[in-house]
C-alpha cells in the first residue's frame, strides 16, 4: 500500500509542481516560437506517457495484490498487445523526434541576405566581427592570431581588413533582421548561448558552426557560454543589444575596422586620463577582464581593485611593494612569481611596451 501511495505522491506532486512553479522559459524576443513549441510537445508527451505508466502500476498493485489462493495467469506471448505496444511507442517517439528535426532543418538555414556576425570564443570572452564595407569575412588562419590580432585574420587581406572588429563582450544587433551566426573557437569547446533569442550552437575549435535567428524585441540580453570550458567559464558572459536599424548602424559604424586596430598605438605623451581609458579597452580586448575584476571580486586571479601600490605575498613568502615597475615585471612575464592563495594560470600576453604602460595606468587608476 505504502508504494501505490508514494506512486500516486510522485505523479499529483510532479504535475503540481510543474504548473506551480516559478521556472519557465525566458520570453521569447526571437522568431525561434517553433522551439518553444517543440519542447511544449516533448514536455506534453514523455508527461502524459510519465502519468499513464505511473498509474497504470498503482492500478496493477491494486488489481493484482497477493492474497492467499490467488494464482497468477501465465501469457507468455500476446500479440494483441505486442502490437499495440510497438504501434504506441514508435508514434510517441516520432513525435518526440520529428519536430526538433524539423525545427533543426530550418535553425541551420539562414535565409539569404541575413545579417552576417562572427562569433569568437576564447577563454573567457566573446568577441566579434562584422563583414563592413568588405562584402565579405576575409580570411582567417590560426597561424596568424597574436595579441594584436587575436581573430587571426590575414593582414594582407583586403576584405579582412575591411571588417569590423568588436572587442569587450558587448554586441549590437538591428531589429527584425535575420542574423546568420557564424561560429569559431580560439581554444576549447564553447557553446554561444543567448537565452531569450533560443539561439545556441557548439563552437568545435578547428570547424565553423552555423546558425540564425532574428531578434524580434528590443533591448539587452545576456549572451553566455553553455559549456563548461575551464575555471572561467561561468565569467564567459556578454550582451546583445538589440536596437532599431538606424541605432545599430550608427553604432557600428563608430567601431574599428581589422585595418584600424592594426595601426600604430597612440602616442605616448597622451594625457594619464586617456592612457588608463586605453588600458581599460586592452584590458577587454586582451582578456584581462576575464580573471580580473575592477570591483573587488575574485574572478580567476586577485581583484585589480586597490593593487596599486599593495604590498603582495607571493607563494614562496616573498613580498613585493606592486609599484609600476612590479606591475611591469608581472604582466610581462607572469609565471616569474604567483600571488599566494592563487593558481599560476595566468597566461603570458602579448603586451607592446606602450600597452603595458597603458595597461599599468589603468590598474593604478582603479581604486
Ligand atoms: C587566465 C586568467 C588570467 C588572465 C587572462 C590574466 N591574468 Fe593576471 N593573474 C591571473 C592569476 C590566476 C593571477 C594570480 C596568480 C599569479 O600571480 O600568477 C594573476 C595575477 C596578476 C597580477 C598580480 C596581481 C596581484 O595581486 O599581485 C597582475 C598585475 C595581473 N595578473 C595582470 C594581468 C593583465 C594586465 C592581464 C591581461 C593582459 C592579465 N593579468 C590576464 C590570471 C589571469
Ligand atoms: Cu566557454
């Protein structure tokens, strides 16, 4: 008796919890209602098929109780009910199947003249490129990615150098435009995922994946990576701001192009004001900001927040005034010492001279 209770708990509770709770999907702000729909079918048929089995064994504990005389008919086979159950069972899993095929079919389909936005995932930031005034992504190779290029496009492409590069995890998008995405990784596995559009696809390192969606609602969305890809990850976060056609080209039109942050650094006798307000843009652009906050949160590495000047404990009980030149002596070469309570994870960058003292300025200038 105590199982047909629980059985019947498990199914009245399930239900009512799924109707009760607080947990539903995010609003929908993009074309993709078919997935909503196709997981409502999911959620409608593996639910009905979970309360019929469920009460069809409290049925069966009921019916069929032991009780003394009582023999049990043997029925080894019964096509009757074979075929029944083959019949059921092949429905129900096709319709758990075929609308998320269909809907696939369509998500990997972008219709023609789609706005064309690079995606780019590097532990732990996104970055982006738009084709521009180029007509087209120029080419990339891995061979050619350094800290002042970290798309690895061919400098001496001209489409490539036409492109738009947008760096610091903030991308704008144009109302009611279908958007085709397309995909790369710099290192590991990463999943672009921006709830509230349904848009998410795997990002294999060495391949480009591909996929579309038009946003339909104005506003700021959060763009997050849905796999874990190491102990950043969960800092792995962006927006997507969705905006009106002309909002969104004014705003592009006031980002660099591949050519622009090739050139030449500015130079070097800029105002202390300007030099930290660069350093802030490489801190975004080379990934600082994805192990170290501003606002005294540990993220990966120690908060950047009151370093100037600090006295710092290194591992082996070493301590060190961090002035610019400590500062320096770090950056430049990371694994030289390791701030104790900390993992060395921080990689070696790509610094020019002039990025350090920009780089320095603005460490100084967060207090
Ligand atoms: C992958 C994560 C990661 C990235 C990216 C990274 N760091 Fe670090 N950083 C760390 C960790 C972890 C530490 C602490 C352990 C150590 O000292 O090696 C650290 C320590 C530091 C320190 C010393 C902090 C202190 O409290 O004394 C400075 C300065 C620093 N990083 C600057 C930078 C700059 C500038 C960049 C970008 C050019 C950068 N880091 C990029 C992980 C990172
Ligand atoms: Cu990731």
């Amino acid at each position: 008796m105590w199982m047909v209770i629980t059985l019947l708990a498990i199914v009245f509770g399930s239900l009512l919890f799924h109707f009760l709770s607080p947990w539903w999907t995010t609003a929908l702000a993009s074309n993709w209602k078919q997935m909503d729909d196709t997981l409502t079918i999911t959620l409608v048929i593996t639910g009905i098929f979970f309360v019929v089995i469920n009460l069809f064994v409290v049925y069966c504990l009921l019916r069929f109780r032991h009780r003394a005389g009582r023999r049990a008919a043997y029925q080894p086979e019964n096509r009757r009910l074979e075929r029944w159950l083959i019949a059921v069972t092949s429905l129900g899993i096709a319709a758990l199947l075929a609308p998320g095929l269909k809907v696939y079919a369509s998500y990997v389909d972008p219709p023609p003249g789609a706005l064309v936005l690079e995606v780019v995932g590097q532990q732990w930031q996104w970055r982006y490129r738009f084709i521009g005034a180029a007509g087209k992504l120029g080419a990339s190779d891995a061979r050619f990615v350094n800290g002042a290029n970290p798309l690895g496009l061919d400098p001496d492409d001209a489409a490539a150098r036409a492109n738009i590069i947008i760096t610091g995890n903030e991308v704008h998008l144009p109302l009611n435009r279908p958007v085709k995405v397309l995909a790369r990784s710099h290192d590991v596995l990463h999943d672009f995922f921006v709830p509230p559009m349904r848009a998410r696809m795997n990002i294999v390192p060495g391949q480009v994946s591909s996929f579309w969606f038009t946003p339909t609602v104005a506003g700021r969305f959060e763009a997050m990576c849905a796999q874990l890809c190491g102990i950043g990850h969960p800092n792995m976060r962006g927006t997507v701001v969705v905006e009106d056609e002309a909002a969104f080209e004014a705003w592009l039109s006031a980002q660099p192009t591949f050519a622009a942050t090739l050139a030449p650094a500015a130079p070097a006798n800029v105002v202390a004001g300007d030099l930290a307000a660069r350093g802030k843009a490489l801190a975004q652009s080379k990934g600082c900001v994805g192990c170290h906050s501003v606002d005294g949160s540990t993220i990966v590495g120690p908060t950047w927040k009151g370093l100037f000047g600090k006295t710092e404990t290194f591992m082996d009980g070493s301590t060190a005034l961090m002035d610019a030149a400590a500062l320096r002596q770090k950056i430049r070469d990371p694994q030289s010492r390791t701030v104790k309570g900390f993992q060395p994870l921080m990689p070696r960058l790509d610094v020019k001279d002039d990025e350090l003292d920009a780089l320095v300025a603005y460490i100084q200038a967060t207090h």
